[in-house]
C-alpha cells in the first residue's frame, strides 16, 4: 500500500510543475487587483505539434485506489487545471513498474504539468464533477505508451 | 446599465470560445472513466511567441460593477479557466467604445477563450478566491493595448 503525499513542488520537481498562487506573484496587473504568477508550466513539445486546451471529465474515484496502469506522453507535456477547489490524486512514476510509483493528494488551487515522457497513472478525481481544463500535445504522431500492471498497487491518503 | 446575460457558446462566438463540458464528448478515454472535449480553444499566438500557462488571483469585484477600461492582445487568444466553480463577468466589446460591450455570466465549468485581438475587460471574479489559470501569448513584442473610457459602463446582473 502507497501512501499519498500532500502535493509539493519540491517532491514533484522530478516529475513535473505545480501551478499555483503560492508566495509572491511574479507580477501585479489590472491595476493592483491581480497578481500574475508567470509561465508556471514548463510545456515542451515535438516539432509537428502545438498546444491545444481541452476538458476531461472523469468518474471519481475512491480510495484505496487500485492502480494497474501507467501512462506516458513522448511527444508532449500535459497539464491538468482542476476546475473544482476538490482535491484530486496524482501518480506518477520514476520507471514503468510498481516499485517505482509515488502518489500525492493534490490541494484545491494546485493544477499540475507532468513533463514530457512522465510515467503518470490517469486522471483520478476523488470528488464530483470531475471537472479538469488540460493543456497538451495537439498534433501528428503517436502520443501514448501505457504498460500495465499485474498485480495492482493499491493506493491510499490519509485524508482527501 | 448593462445587464450581464448567461454565458453561452453561440452568443460568445463572435469574441472567443467556451469551454466546458456540454454534449457529448469528442472521445472516451481511460478505460470509459473520462470524457475528452477535445481541443476547444482558438489558440492563435503570433510568431516568434508561443502558449505558456499561468495563474492569476484576481480580487473579487461587486456588482454592479463600473467598466472604465477595455484591453485587447494583438499577439495572442487568452483562455481563462476558473479553478473553482465559482460563477465570473466576462466583459467583451466588438469595439473600445462603451455603446459596444456586451457582459456575460459565466456558469460553473465554463472556461472562456478570447480570440487574438478581441476587446475585453480584465478578469472580474465575484467570489474569492479569484483564481484562475491562464494560457496566453509567451513571447517578444507588445501585446497589451489599452482604452479607457472618461464615463464608465455600468454593469451588473439578476444573479451571480
């Protein structure tokens, strides 16, 4: 059983970008009502492709969560912006194997960019509406690798 | 006083897109658990530019609310997805004179893109926290104009 950690931007750093409006704007605009915490997403995609916005919505689910599949996208970063204040796990992975599986509780206000080529397991809301704006690769090419698990590992959090 | 109107796509398109999770999704994913509403966003970004993601807290605003100022982005569209399921005024005009706004309410789920070049007013929440990601314009050159009007256009709504 893995445990799921409050999401960071220090723990997340080898897997991606946590966006969020903690610490000091890079800068004030709308004269002084707006703080603007700048280009927070390190998107990086193959030639051939560009950025494209898109809504997911998902089935929440519950946890213990039974993960048996992992994910990765070798032409282009993804970033997923919740559209709800609900929290919502994240998994990801140093190597396409269980032993190599980390999860985090993302806050409300926290929406994530896995770099390009992250091994990340699918979008798992833990509340409804499952509700996310996602800002990936829109292009030619093959975008999806997944490998799957035989025996699942079981994913939990103290509290989400 | 102009009365803000419930935001929808067909009335919204002559400045940008809405993005939400209406209808049917353009395809199923992840095993049958999420829909994708693929790719909704008009993301025309100059040259020598290119889509980065941040995010803005802007300070809740009351209504009515005094419009004095209209700005646009010669370089770039400007996608704006609330992070909370907070409704928010989207403010555009089909020129920078105040007898050319019209005002919208946008629903919960409903993310907007302004198209490149559009006319509109800054980001207006109505409930705190005012946070929202953006995706705009990265890159060299001038890409704010503004106009500000010596009367200013009166804004409000039924509910919101």
């Amino acid at each position: 059983m893995i445990l799921a950690r409050p999401l960071t931007a220090a723990d997340f750093a080898p897997f991606g970008d946590v966006l969020d409006a903690a610490g000091d704007p890079d800068r004030i605009i709308n004269a002084g009502l707006c703080g603007r915490f700048h280009d927070r997403a390190r998107l990086d995609f193959a030639a051939g492709g560009r950025a494209g916005v898109s809504i997911f919505n998902a089935v929440p689910r519950a946890l213990p969560y039974a993960l048996d599949l992992v994910e990765r996208h070798p032409l282009g970063a993804q970033c997923f912006i919740p559209m709800t204040q609900h929290p919502y796990l994240v998994i990801v992975a140093s190597a396409p194997t269980p032993d190599a599986v980390q999860a985090f509780i993302a806050a409300p206000g926290q929406a994530i960019n896995f770099h390009r080529g992250t091994w990340h397991g699918v979008l798992t809301p833990l509340h409804a509406p499952g509700l996310f704006a996602v800002v990936d690769y829109i292009g030619e090419g093959d975008n999806l690798q997944e490998v799957t698990f035989d025996t699942p590992v079981m994913i939990t959090a103290p509290q989400a």
